[in-house]
C-alpha cells in the first residue's frame, strides 16, 4: 500500500475475500484496514465477501466487478510489491495499445532474467504473469472461468503451441483446469483466453514487480521458491519496438524458465522417440 499510495491512483477498487473460518476473521480486518488508511484524495470502491470463495472465483469474479465500474485497470495481488516506475509504465501501455485487440494485456513480471536481449523497452510475449498486471474491459470480455470451448479445441489444439513439448504440457494442465482438479486457478483462464484470440502481452524488458508471498504464512507456497523476491530494475523513457510481433526467443526461453519437472521429462521422452527412429532409419 505505500507502493499504491505513492502512486496516489484517483481510483481504487478493492476486492477482498472473506475468511476461511472463524479465526481468520481478524487477518481479514486487519488486511482491509490497511485500505481504509488511506489519505490522499480519490474515490475507493469495495468488492467484499463475506464467505470465503477462494482464489479461483475470488479473484475473477472481482475483475469481472472491476470492469463494470472501469474501462481499464492496473491490477495488484496482495504479496506484489511493485517498483513505483510500474504504474507509469502501465499507463503507458494502456494508451498506446487501447485499440490494438492484438494486445491483451501489460505485465509487470519478467522472469527470465535477461537470458535473451529484446530491443526496446520490451516486448511481446504469449506468456504473462499475474504478479502486478493490467488490461482492458475489452480484452478481459473473453475470459471464462469454467474454459468451456477447451473440449471443443482440445481435438485441434495445435496452433495454440509452438511445439510438442509445449503441447503435452498445456494440454494436461488445461485438463485439470476443465475438470478442477485445479481448482485454485483464474491465471491458466486467462492465458487460455489470450491464446484462443491469438493475443499477446507486453512485457517489460527489466522485472517492475517481485512478489514477496513465499514462505510460512503463504497461501499456496509455504516454501520459498526460485521466482521470490527476485530483483527489480526500472524504467526511464519509454523505447518502443518498432513491429507488434512476439518474441519466439523470450517465449521459448520463459517456458523453460519453470524449470519444471514434467517438461524435462517430456523432453527427455521426445529425445529418446527420436534416436529411436534414427536407429529405425538406420537399420532400413
């Protein structure tokens, strides 16, 4: 909140969950207090539940409310602590690319540590992430909790992927998302909905948030991780790409960033199928 306040937004719309049970009843005043300090003038808006819908509906339920009041929105999870250039590099981008139904949204996260060089300011990605973002009304219409199109496109879901590896990948985590057995998620909805529109993010060129959430205390990651707390940089005047056209590299590069485990594997699958059939080949 002092991050916010620096900022001095002339207005602020609050979403807020309620307790889980009886005894987390004081966190959630707590946490509202914090808000209702405020000293700077502007309007504050409240979108608060009184049960406890959790993060999936929580979170997308109070955008949804959000772009009933707004056209467009820079969007704050609790644990993102943002890095004061971020809002005017928000600002910025929502300007620029209004109209641009190629563009759906702005990201204040890059996590690849600079592994690839991208001209400008930043570029554009079909990856994002949530920690400290923004969009328009526009763009968020396409969004649907439940992705009820995934089993229609499931069948011809290819041009969603740039390859194989991808594509086992995002299947099965579309799959536990359709049928909730993940059932905390509202953030692999939206990268769904981007890419069925074949839309893309802004991403900056220097991280602009760190998230701050990990460990004991956390909602979901009561342990640390790679991506915590990691640096921020800033950004002066704004460099602009000369072309809207996404950077393949950066995307390639952030989808190994996870580091995650069935990647490696499907990688390791796809390495043996191919000496397999080299040896195959041989033979013949």
């Amino acid at each position: 909140m002092e991050r916010v306040a620096a900022a001095r937004p002339e207005r602020l719309l609050v979403v807020a969950d309620g307790p889980r049970d009886a005894s987390e009843s004081h966190l959630c005043e707590a946490a509202r207090d914090v808000v209702r300090a405020v000293s700077w003038p502007g309007e504050v808006l409240w979108n608060i539940s009184d049960s406890n819908m959790g993060t999936r509906y929580r979170v997308a339920s109070g955008i949804d409310w959000a772009f009933t009041q707004v056209e467009d929105a820079i969007i704050l999870e609790d644990d993102c602590l943002p890095e004061p250039s971020f809002f005017d590099f928000c600002v910025e981008m929502l300007d620029r690319y209004r109209d641009d139904e190629r563009v759906m949204q702005i990201g204040g996260s890059s996590l690849t540590g600079g592994s690839v060089a991208v001209e400008g300011s930043y570029y554009f990605s079909k990856y994002f992430h949530t920690w400290g973002w923004a969009t328009w009304r526009r763009a968020w219409r396409h969004f649907d909790v439940s992705i009820s199109r995934w089993p229609s496109i499931r069948q011809n879901s290819s041009f969603l992927f740039d390859d194989w590896v991808e594509k086992q990948f995002w299947t099965a985590v579309f799959d536990r998302v359709y049928d909730r057995d993940i059932d905390t998620s509202w953030d692999y909805q939206w990268m769904f909905a981007m890419w069925c529109h074949s839309g893309m993010s802004v991403v900056p060129s220097s991280n602009l948030v760190t998230n701050i959430g990990f460990g004991p205390g956390g909602t979901h990651y009561t342990k640390d991780h790679k991506f915590a707390r990691i640096s921020t940089g800033s950004l002066g005047s704004i460099v602009h790409p000369e072309l809207v056209i996404r950077n393949a590299a950066v995307d390639r590069a952030e989808f190994r960033a996870a580091g995650n485990r069935f990647e490696r594997l499907a990688r390791a699958k796809l390495g043996r199928m191919r000496r397999r059939l080299r040896r195959l080949l041989d033979q013949s």
